[in-house]
C-alpha cells in the first residue's frame, strides 16, 4: 500500500496496541510499519528511513526504547514520539534529555497520539513561505529552511523539538517568553505537559551551542534570547 503522508514506524511489543495505533494512522495516509523490539527498530529506520517513529520503552530483551532513543539521535535526527506507560518524572525528562520529540503515557487517546504526530511533523515540514529563512542569535545562525543550527559555518545536531524551540527564541529574540508561551508557541495549545519540559530542552541547547548561544534566563518570567 502506498501513502502520500509518508513512514511511520510503530515500535510496540503488544499487538492490541500497535495494531491500534496502525490503523489510525492508516486512516490519515501513513504507511504504517511495526517492529516490536529494538533490534528490529533500529534495522527497520535504517532500511525505511520514515518520517517519525512512535516508540514504547518497555521493550523485551536487553535494550528498552530508551537505549533505542538514543541510538536514534546519535545516527540521524528522525522524530520521535514516545508512547508508554512509564508515567514518572525521571523517566519523562530522561526521554526528552535524549531528544524525543513528545511524550505520550498510556493509557492514552488514539485521535490525541494522531494530532500529535500531525504537529510534530508541520514544525519538522518547516515554516509557511516568506519567513526568514536564517536567523541570527549571538554566534548561532537559526537556518529554518534546512532546520540547521550552524555555529561557525559548522552544524551543531539537534533534536526536532529543540530546533523548534530554539527557532521560536530567534523568532521572537529580545523579548522574556514564560514558559507557557513557550509551550504554546513549540509544542502547541493543546499540549498537556508540565513546563518543566521547557527547562530540559533549554538544558540541551545550552548543551549543545554553549557560549554561543546568547539565552538568559529571566528569573520568575521564563527565558529571553538577545
């Protein structure tokens, strides 16, 4: 079966859940393919190459999603929703820290995963046509065409998300955004998620571009990129 919405892979050991999520995906166009644990996702990615994987880190065997998350990131930057029923905070930031996109816990509500994977993709997909293409912050240049962060002609790899956050500063640099701006600008008014994913993306950008990065932290507001 072909599709005009592109690859998705499903990593999930439990049929009744990965099937579930297939088929609504199927209904919006993805071709949909399933690996249940993580030496066939990794295999699978690397021969598909698809336009997100939605991953469980419950795997069987000796690596979980997370191992496989960060496999991942450090081979290409293809978007990643996790989809579990890991609920606590250490697993969630965790997650993130190692670049995943979005974090969904189980149980959770089909047409919201669909809606998140639609969202995750429009911000990867680019801005609308006239938008500056290169941004210029401190010693990082914000390329939104190619979604590169380049410091000294050299790109700096980044997760999807954090690209997306760190466009939004550039986008609006010189004024303090709280984090629920944040939110609502990178991930999205529907978004349901504690601010603190805001600091763990800040976190990793400062990681990443250092003292090139120009971000401050407004204290009791959020943050402000000069």
């Amino acid at each position: 079966m072909t599709s005009d919405a592109g690859t998705i892979v499903v990593v999930e050991d439990d049929p009744n859940i990965g099937d579930l999520v297939e088929l609504y995906l199927r209904r919006e166009d993805y071709r949909v393919l399933q690996a249940t644990d993580a030496r066939q996702a990794l295999e699978v990615v690397a021969r598909e190459r698809p336009r997100l994987v939605v991953l469980d880190l419950g795997l069987p065997g000796h690596q979980d999603g997370l191992d496989v998350c960060r496999r991942l990131r450090d081979n290409g930057r293809v978007p990643v929703l996790i989809l579990t029923a890991r609920d606590s905070e250490l697993d969630r930031v965790l997650g993130l820290e190692l670049g995943a996109d979005d974090y969904v816990t189980k149980p959770f509500s089909p047409r919201e995963l669909v809606a998140r994977v639609k969202a995750i993709l429009r911000r990867v997909d680019g801005p609308p046509r006239g938008e500056p293409e290169v941004l210029v912050a401190g010693g990082v240049e914000v390329d939104t065409a190619r979604r590169e962060a380049r410091v000294d002609g050299e790109v700096v790899p980044l997760a999807a998300r954090e690209f997306d956050l760190l466009a939004h500063l550039a986008h609006n640099a010189g004024l303090a955004l709280t984090r629920a701006q944040l939110l609502d600008g990178v991930w999205g008014p529907g978004w349901y998620g504690d601010e603190r994913t805001v600091d763990v993306h800040v976190r990793q950008l400062r990681k990443k571009l250092g003292d090139q990065l120009p971000l401050a932290t407004v204290w009791g507001v959020g943050y402000r990129l000069a």
